[in-house]
C-alpha cells in the first residue's frame, strides 16, 4: 500500500528536511520552510533490472557534427555564449534587478528576428504593451518578434506547438512561470523546476534555443533550487554597479564552449552598447603619475583587459585598530601580500589603515594581480607615484618570490597596443611585445629595493 511522504522544502537553496523547523539548516535563511508533497513511497519492492527499454550503446569515436549555432547579432553576447546560441539548447541568464537583462534579451530576439528568424518573447513580469514601449525607446519597434505576456508553462507550450517552432525562445522570468501538473506559487523550488523542466523539453525536441532568465538572492546567486543550474545548458551571469555604465557578461557554465569569456557593455539611452575596447572604461586617462595607483594587465579568457588598482595607507595614533577595505578584490589575499611585505621586505603596514579598490567596480581574481596591488601599496605607503607608462603582473609567493602567470606575451601586447612602453614582470618572462622595455624581479624584495631606491 502506498503512502505519502512529507517533505519541507526550503525556498531559498532547495534543501529537504523531513519536519518543518523556523531555519534552514544548510543557508540559515529564517521561515523559508514550506511542505510539498512528497513521492509516494511502495512498501513493496520492485525488480528494475527487468521491464525497460533496451539501450543503444556506442562509442567515443562516433563521428558526430558540431551543433548549429546562431548569431545574436551583438558581438559580445555571442562571445560569452561561445559562439552564438545553439539549437535546442537551454540558457539561463541572472543578474541584479535593473541590471539590464530585458533589454540586452530584447536587442538580441530583435536582431534576430529582423534577420528572417522566428523568434517568441514570452514576459511573465510586465504587460505586453511595456515591452513594446521599451521596444520603441530602443528604437527596435518595427522588429517582427511575436511578442506575448503569459505566466502559464502549459498555455506557452500549447500556443508555440500549433505552428512551426520558433528558432529563439525568451522566458521573462522563469520565477514568474507556473506549471499545472504540481500544486505550489510560481517562484517555489518545485514550481521553478517544474517549469523549466518542460520549456527544456520543448526546446530538445523542437530544436528551439531557449533563453530563462532568472532572479538572484542578495547575495548574488540564481534564486531557486540549485538543480535549475544543472538543468540548463548554459548559466550566465550580467554583473556591474547601477551606477556605473559598464555591464559585464560572464560565463559560469557553458556545455558548448569555454567559461572564460566575457562580454563587456555600456548602458546607453538607446539601450545596451558593445564595448570594442573594455580597458579605456577602466583606465583613468592622467597626464601625470600618482602616487598608489598601479595597471594590470588582467586577462579574461581570449581577452586581455587593462585595468587600474589604487591603494590607499594612512597612519593611526598609536593603538588604536588599523582597517583594511578592500573593493574588487580578495580581502584574504590583500592579508596575505600585506603580510609578505613586513616579512620578507621590512615595510610595516601594522600601523596603518590600508584601502584597496579596483577602478571602475571591476572585480578580479587573478592571481596575477599581486604584483600590481604590492607596487599600489608601496607606492601609497612611500609616497612615490610608479610611472603612468608601466604595467605590472606576477603571482607573489609566500616565500617572497615572483612567480611566472600565464599568457604574458598577450598580457604585453594588450598593453603595447595601448601606449605603455614598460612592464615589471616576473625575471622568467624573457619575451617582450615591440615597443616595451621589461623589468624583470626575481623576489618582492628586489622589486620593493627598485622603487625606494634602496641598495
């Protein structure tokens, strides 16, 4: 005989407990408890090695095509998806409410579908009518996109089937959307999978390439169950400030192409711009050198990409407790270059509060970057600007010593391309880009003897 199971299921991370409690005990959220219903459980056993369809087995070297893929028409949208969108593929795109997601989603089923393209915008959050007025503030009117507003899974699925397929799907916001076959609200953790496990269907069978874009928690995460990610094909990320006019494309999972492009826009009146050259939206344009400000070549996949590290020291009265700030970075690895510079270079930071920020609200994880935050740190402590014309990158050791990063003569040319005529690199880098002279440190501490012009 079967019986139900109960189940809460926690609206924030998707984890099951087997009773209702005031805390998820995996994120910590408060209240975000809520009772779905559970598998039915058969007290009898049943035999699965019997009953199913037999399996078509083969092998690795099966000659196989490389999936189609179609041009957003946006450059830098097709960069972070590798190529373009593939047929029949699932993409899931999240950012920051007001980030510009709607819109960069827009341009690009205009685009599309001014080029002889199929393509459905399906908005669970606004009104048709408002889509059309942002339509015709982009100046994308007279585009031919079938434009509707609809929050029910089995009514999209039911109008889309009556015709031919369209070629791109958008789903404003999968959290908006509502499955009939489970009992919940849209934006649950069942509703949400639910959802999306029949628009991903419909895009595999039909080859559609379907585009969800989804909300994100306060700490910058899909909101949802975690599973939605691994449903998808593609997971991309629209990162920047408000306040700033740079967006950034990531790509943090991609089954048919590299996660390590980015596409970099700027936010415009007519909408989202590409931005051809992203290191001038990071560089500040100064006629003369300053004192705790640094250039590092950063790289971002295939993209080399110049920004600015700036520090900041200021001494404290005796006892009282230094701050460390950091914007951009990692505050572990600012303790970490902090720390190697009293040890291993007799620079004492223990007395002064110390800032550190990435121009322009870019954030970086390059290990590459511990050279240029040392010099902006010691620039800012002694006072002596390093020249406006020179770049910096090397991974700094525990142990002081330099160490070599990967693709330095495309972090050169990058910088040559853009004036620079000198970089202060790791002693292992031996080729240079025309145009620049290298300086080359074996340890920090010779590095820091260079720019205090000690020994």
């Amino acid at each position: 005989m079967a019986k139900a199971k109960r189940k809460f299921v926690c609206q924030q991370c998707g984890s099951i407990a087997p009773r209702w409690q005031g805390q998820c005990d995996d994120c910590g959220e408060w209240n975000s408890l809520y009772e779905e219903a559970g598998d039915t459980v058969f007290a009898a056993k049943h035999d699965l090695q019997t009953g199913g369809r037999a399996l078509q087995m083969i092998g690795l070297d099966s000659a196989i095509a490389l999936p189609p893929r179609a041009s957003t028409g946006i450059a830098e949208f097709d960069r972070a998806l590798g190529g373009g969108l593939v047929s029949g593929s699932a993409t899931l795109i999240g950012g920051d409410p007001g980030i510009g997601k709607s819109t960069l989603l827009l341009q690009a089923a205009a685009r599309m579908a001014m080029r002889g393209l199929s393509v459905a915008y399906i908005s669970g959050e606004e009104a048709a009518d408002q889509v059309r007025l942002r339509a015709q503030r982009l100046g994308l009117g007279s585009a031919p996109v079938q434009l509707a507003s609809a929050t029910s899974v089995r009514d999209i699925l039911t109008t889309l089937g009556e015709s031919q397929p369209p070629a791109l799907l958008v789903i404003d916001s999968i959290q908006t959307m509502h499955s009939d076959l489970i009992e919940g609200a849209p934006g649950t953790v069942s509703q949400v999978r639910a959802s999306a496990q029949e628009l991903i269907r419909f895009a595999k069978q039909r080859g559609t390439a379907v585009v969800l874009v989804g909300h994100v928690t306060k700490d910058g995460s899909i909101a949802g169950p975690r599973v939605l990610e691994h449903m998808v094909d593609t997971v991309l990320s629209f990162e920047g400030e408000r306040s700033h006019q740079y967006r950034i494309l990531r790509a943090i999972k991609n089954r048919f192409g590299g996660t390590d492009e980015i596409g970099v826009f700027s936010m415009a009146e007519e909408g989202l711009a590409e931005v051809s050259n992203p290191s001038a939206l990071f560089l500040t344009h100064r006629d003369e050198s300053v004192t705790g400000a640094t250039v590092f070549p950063a790289l971002e996949g295939t993209r080399p990409v110049l920004i600015e590290i700036q520090a900041l020291t200021v001494r404290l009265a005796s006892g009282a407790t230094p701050r460390r700030a950091v914007v951009g970075w990692d505050s572990g690895r600012l303790a970490m270059i902090l720390a190697v510079l009293e040890a291993r270079c007799g620079l004492s930071f223990s007395t002064c509060e110390v800032y550190l920020n990435i121009a322009g609200g870019y954030r970086i994880s390059d290990p590459a970057a511990d050279l240029a935050v040392a010099g902006a740190l010691i620039s800012a402590l002694a006072e002596k600007p390093i020249p406006a014309d020179a770049v910096l990158f090397g991974e700094v050791a525990l142990s002081g010593e330099i160490r070599p990063v990967a693709h330095a003569p495309m972090r050169l040319r990058e910088a040559a391309k853009l004036g620079f005529e000198r970089a202060l690199v790791p002693a292992s880098v031996a080729d240079g880009a025309k145009g620049i002279t290298l300086s080359g440190y074996r340890t920090l501490a010779q590095f820091v003897d260079h720019m205090l012009g000690r020994g």
